[in-house]
C-alpha cells in the first residue's frame, strides 16, 4: 500500500499568511484593447514580506492556492519583486520553448542569484548562450560521463561505508557532505587538499547568498557572505587555472579548460572560473535533494525498497557504471517518481523582454516570471492522485507523463535544459545502489518531514531515517 506523501511546512504563520491576501487584487497591467487577452490577476500579499513567507514555506500550497483564485498565471509579491507565477504544462512550454524569444533566462535568474552566478551559462542568453553551450556539450560527451562515473564511485564508497546505522540517522545532513567530496573528486579532481574547508564554506555561502532576506550588501548579511564566497571560489579556480591547462585530467574543470569544439571554439580563463563555479551550484543541492527523497520514499516502501535492492544485487556488482544503468529500470521508475513528487528546482526564473502572453493571459515587458517546475509536477488536473507516491504511473503500460510534453519537465527544456540531467541521474542512481546493498531504511509511521525552501524545496530536519546494515 503506498500512502500518501504530503510535502509540507505548515507553520501557523505561513498558513494564515497565505489565507490573508484575496486583499489589494488587481491585474498586473490591462491587455491592450481588442487583443483578446486576459489580464493577469494576483494580489500584493502583506506589506513588505508580500507572500514570500507561504511561498517559502509552503510552495506547493501557496501554488494550489493561486491556481484555484487565479488559474494557471497570476502575480504576487514575492521576494521584494511582483512575480507571475506561470503553472501548468501549457505555460512551462510557452515560456521554455520560447519561439519569439519574449523571455530571458539572465535578467530572470540576475535577481535572485545574479550576484553569485554571474557568467553562468544558464544567465546567457540566445546567441551568447548557444556559443557557451556547445563548449560546454563537450565536457557532458557519454565518453566523458563514463570517466565521472568511474571517479565518483570509490568517493561515494567511502562516504556511505562510514555511514553508521542507527535510528534518527540525518540522511540528508549526511548526503549534503557526501555530494560534496564526489563534487570535490569529479570537479576539480581531489585537489582541494587543506583548502577544502575554506571553500567548501565560500561554496555555500555563495549559495546561500540568492536565499537572503535583505537583499543587500550589508555586512554580516547573508548577501554579504555570498559575494565574499564567491571573491573565495574566483580567486581559487583562477590561481589553479594554469596547471589546469596543463593537465590531463579528467575532472570537469579540467575538462573544461581544454573544452574545444568542432569549430575551434574554447572557453577564456574568466569563462572556465565563471562556468565552475555556476555548475558547482547547479549540480549540488539538485542531486542531493532527490537522492534524500528517494531514500525516505524507499523507507516508506518497503516494496520499491525490495524491488530496487533485488534489482541491483542482479547486477552483482558493487558499483554501477554508466552501462548498467539500462539493467535498473525499477530504480529508473523511482528516480522519475521522485522527480516527479519533489523536483528540486522550484521557480524557474525569466524575465519579459517585451509585452508577451503566457497562456492567454497579457504579461508586460520587465514582468518577472516564476516558472512553477515543483509545482505543476505535483497538481491536478495534470497529474491524478499527485501526492501519492506511484512510480509505475512512468512504467511503459501507463506513462501517464506522455500526454503533454512538458507535464513531466524536472529538467527543464530546450536550450537551457540541463546539461546534467545525464550526470544527476549517474549519481543518483550509483548513490542509491551502494546504499541499498549495505543498508535497509526505515522510517516510523506517520512521519512528514519538515520540508523548507532553499533554491529547492529540502528537508529542513535533517531527514532522521532509520539505517540498518545488511
Ligand atoms: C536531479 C538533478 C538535477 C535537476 C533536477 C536539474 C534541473 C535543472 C533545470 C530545471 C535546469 C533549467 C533551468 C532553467 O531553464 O532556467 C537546469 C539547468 C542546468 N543544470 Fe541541472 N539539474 C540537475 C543536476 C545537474 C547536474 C548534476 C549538473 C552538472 C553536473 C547540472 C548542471 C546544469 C547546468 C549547467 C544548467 C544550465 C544549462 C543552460 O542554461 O544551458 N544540473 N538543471
């Protein structure tokens, strides 16, 4: 029997909060006359805060909120800014498909992380961004992906070896540290010697950066420590690039640094420095989140445990390589499911670049948009039965993500789509084969995680599962 998941931060605050603002509603701005189109209608939220505490606190309420007063787009205040949320597959294909380029990904993200991820390939745009892309596409070759696999397996071995059984174990704490020192072996190659604390610290900072309140350089501020961070990460990655340059290695920044296309396009140094540091990012908290949430839904199905452990020890290997992940379809099916019930991207950002529309409804040039990826995947009318966790709703007799596109879209799509998605689901999966040969997982009944809102929505208690060794 699959029971329910239910993802949710239900603090008194943030549900009253959300009940509060049918107050101030207005449209965005009016649709030009005789243009057929409707306005997009939403509500400021309270004062200052706006609605970002029932956003933060609870994204998937707050959007099934907005989808039952508003429809698939409305607007809101929502981290110091108006933003329109865009919900739905229709919406997630007009803005990611993008025919008449009316949306950019730079001036969209520049708000929330700009300061941090500058260069990033995902805060280009159209030509720029096409250029960088295809360097890059070298460096995510399957020959390439082969060599991470093999680099990352002795990482995570060591890493879940030491894991000790026991209840209340701090599954996602624990993974965060584990994501880490793969990110450290397959990145950057092991390198980081007596450095790693220091930058491992930069590092979150500077995630940590785009998630401050107070949006400002103020010191001892969150935005403050951010920008250092990211002063930290620049100055390691270029001070390392000559030998890098140098080298044969076979970890992404060097990869990166002798990167060449057919062409003959190469990355600068700045670009190299510019496109780690972005990737670091884009990699982390979205493979950890999911390996978590797989874990606790493998806990609280001791079938899909079973199946997917009975799956791996067929494989009679002690780690996977990027060839056997063919032989797991079960933990394919789970991968999906969990992707599916908590996508660790949330809001995807963009920007109008002129007045546009987004499923009908008239969207003015400078609106910032929130593309809702977490959301869409977990509501109806899109999906049935959305909270239960039910992998075989991807099996081949019902792939019920078949029907649209973008119903199924944790990835994204077209150009900015993730260069990663092959390299997430490698890890993820080696990650969950070496657990499951050498712990079961167990989790008490009726537990709910306390679920918090990062640049993802994560367990914010740390996940405690019960681990036993086997
Ligand atoms: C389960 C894991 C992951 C998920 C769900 C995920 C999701 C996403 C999504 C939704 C986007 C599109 C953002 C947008 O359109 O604005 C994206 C972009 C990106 N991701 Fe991932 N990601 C994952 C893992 C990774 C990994 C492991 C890497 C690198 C090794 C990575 C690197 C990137 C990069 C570089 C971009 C920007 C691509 C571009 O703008 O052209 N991601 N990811």
């Amino acid at each position: 029997m699959s029971a329910p998941v239910s993802l949710r931060l239900r603090t008194a605050a943030t549900s009253a909060i959300d009940r509060v603002p049918s107050y101030g509603v207005r449209a965005l701005a009016p649709p030009p006359p005789g243009s057929g189109l409707k306005p997009v209608m939403g509500d400021p939220g309270l004062p200052v805060v706006g609605h970002t505490l029932g956003f933060v606190g609870s994204m998937l309420d707050a959007s099934r909120e907005r989808y039952a007063r508003y429809g698939t787009v409305s607007w809101a205040n929502v981290i110091g800014t108006p933003l329109v949320i865009a919900l739905g597959p229709d919406a997630i294909e007009r803005i990611l498909v993008n025919k008449d380029r009316a949306f950019a990904s730079r001036e969209g993200w520049n708000y929330f992380i700009g300061p941090f991820f500058d260069r990033g390939v995902m805060l280009m745009d159209f030509e720029e961004h096409r250029h960088h892309r295809r360097i890059m596409q070298e460096a995510f070759r399957r020959e390439q992906l082969v060599r991470y696999v093999e680099a990352m397996n002795p990482a995570i071995e060591r890493g879940i070896a030491a894991w000790e059984p026991r209840e209340g174990f701090r599954l996602y704490d624990r993974t965060k540290q584990l994501t880490l020192d793969i990110a450290t072996e397959v990145f950057v190659g092991g390198a980081l010697g007596a450095e790693a604390d220091r930058l491992n610290r930069a590092f979150v900072d500077a995630v940590h950066g785009g998630q401050a309140i107070v949006r400002r350089d103020v010191p001892g501020g969150r935005w403050h420590r951010g920008l250092l961070g990211r002063r930290v990460l620049e100055d390691w990655f270029r001070e390392q690039l000559p030998a890098r340059r140098a080298s044969g290695g076979n970890d992404l920044f060097s990869v990166l640094c002798r990167a060449e296309t057919e062409d003959g396009e190469r990355f600068s140094d700045e670009d190299v420095v510019a496109h780690m540091i972005f990737t670091l990012m884009a990699a982390h908290d979205t493979s950890t989140i999911t390996f978590a949430m797989a874990a606790l839904q493998l806990a609280r199905h001791p079938e899909w445990q079973e199946r997917l452990r009975e799956e791996s020890r067929a494989l009679g290997k002690a780690t996977i390589g990027f060839d056997d992940l063919d032989a797991l379809p079960a933990m394919d099916l789970v991968f999906k499911e969990t992707l599916r019930s908590n996508s660790p991207v949330g809001l995807v950002a963009r920007e109008a670049r002129f007045d546009t529309e987004i499923d009908g409804h008239f969207v003015p040039a400078g609106a910032r948009i929130g593309l809702g990826l977490f959301p869409s995947m977990r509501m109806e009318p899109w999906w049935s039965d959305p909270d239960r966790f039910d992998p075989e709703r991807f099996s081949p007799e019902r792939r019920e993500d078949a029907w649209h596109k973008y119903a199924f879209a944790p990835f994204g799509g077209t150009a900015h789509k993730c260069i990663g998605m092959h390299f997430g689901a490698m890890e993820v999966k080696a990650m969950l084969h070496q657990l499951l040969l050498r712990f079961s997982l167990d989790v008490p009944a009726g537990y709910e995680p306390l679920m918090d809102y990062g640049t993802g929505v994560f367990p914010a208690d740390g996940l405690p599962l019960t681990l036993r060794r086997i």
